[in-house]
C-alpha cells in the first residue's frame, strides 16, 4: 500500500532590505527587538520608530517618568500590540501579522546619540493541503493493475506552487501568482506502491 503524507512551508514577506540586525517571525508570534542596555540611566531618552515615515511607536525617559507607547500609528494597526521593558527599553510586538513587516529604528539620546535598526520580516502560515483518493480500478490503463487517483487540493491561497514529492523527487507541480484561489493537483499511483507521496505546498 503507499504511503500518503502531507507537507507545508511558509512564505514571507520582508517590505525592505536589510539593514542593522535582521530579525524573522512567525505569523501571530511576537518578537523582542532589543537595546543591548542592561538598564536605562537617568538622562537616557530612548525612541522607536517605524517605516521610512519614523512614526513614532514609543518614547521613554526615566528622568521625567515618561514610558509612552503610540499604538494609534498605522491606522490601528498595531494597536494593543506594543510592549515596553521599563528597565532596557526593549520593544515587544505580540500578535505580529504580515503587515507589520518592515523598519524598526531605536534612538538612544543621552550622553550621545546611538541608534540602531531591525529589519522585520514575518513568516505567513499557509494551510494545510487536503488531499483525497479514489482507489478504483483506473479505466484509462491498459493493465489490470489496481490504481488510486489522488488529488491535492488547497483553497484560499496565492503566490504559492502545489507539488507533488515520491520521495525527494518532484513529479509534477502547478504554482499560481492570483490572490485567494483554489489550487488542485492530481496524482496517479498503483493500488500496491510502497513508496511514500507529499503534496507540498
């Protein structure tokens, strides 16, 4: 009998290039992009930004008792997302979708002016591909060999290609650019193959 498994990957979206330190997430993960400071000094001014507008997302200074997070940037788009270390200054995004790829800048103004960036990039899950078999006698074949007709499917998906593996090899695949499409791809094995198949999306 063979053998009928399912893989699936990730794709990304990364809306820069790289600059300072490169930092990946999965989809609804969060992520800590870090000052390096161990604490925050009194004449400290630390700020965070996004994007090449520099919306500001936070601002702290330990001398006034300023620990301000401005979550309404972005059209709310981030919105309860943001979190601050009170002692470092580290910025935590929870929740993290695609759309909140891109830029970060930290800026620490005190005794002098440092900075540094994170190129966020988030990792979107795909769905899980579905497949079903028909394991039928195959009326298109000349040999009285039992087949099964399978076929993958995916539903909701774009930018993405569907493959199908017998071990490392790829035997056929279909890939579509549109947004929101089903996808469906079908396979033909013998009844009695014991090789192990994956559809791969």
């Amino acid at each position: 009998m063979f053998h009928m498994y399912i893989l699936f990957c990730m794709c990304w979206w990364s809306l820069i290039g790289v600059f300072g330190e490169t930092v990946s997430v999965m989809e609804g993960d969060s992520v800590t992009l870090h000052t390096d400071l161990t604490e925050i000094y009194e004449d400290d001014e630390i700020l965070w930004n996004f994007g090449a507008e520099k919306f500001i997302l936070a601002k702290i200074n330990r001398g006034t008792g300023i620990f301000t997070i401005f979550d309404d940037v972005l059209d709310g788009k981030l919105k309860e997302r943001l979190k601050l270390n009170n002692q470092t200054g580290s910025l935590t995004i929870t929740n993290i979708t695609t759309q909140h790829a891109g830029l970060y800048k930290q800026e620490i103004h005190g005794a002098k002016l440092t900075s540094k960036t994170f190129s966020v990039s988030v990792y979107a899950r795909l769905p899980v591909p579905n497949i079903t078999r028909d394991c039928s006698s195959s009326s298109s074949s000349s040999s009285s060999s039992s087949y099964c007709s399978l076929l993958c499917s995916v539903v909701n998906v774009g930018h993405v290609t569907l493959s199908w593996y017998k071990g490392n090899s790829l035997l056929s695949s279909i890939s579509v650019s549109d947004l929101s499409i089903s996808l469906s791809l079908p396979l033909e094995v013998e009844y009695q193959d014991k090789n192990s198949y994956s559809c791969v999306i």
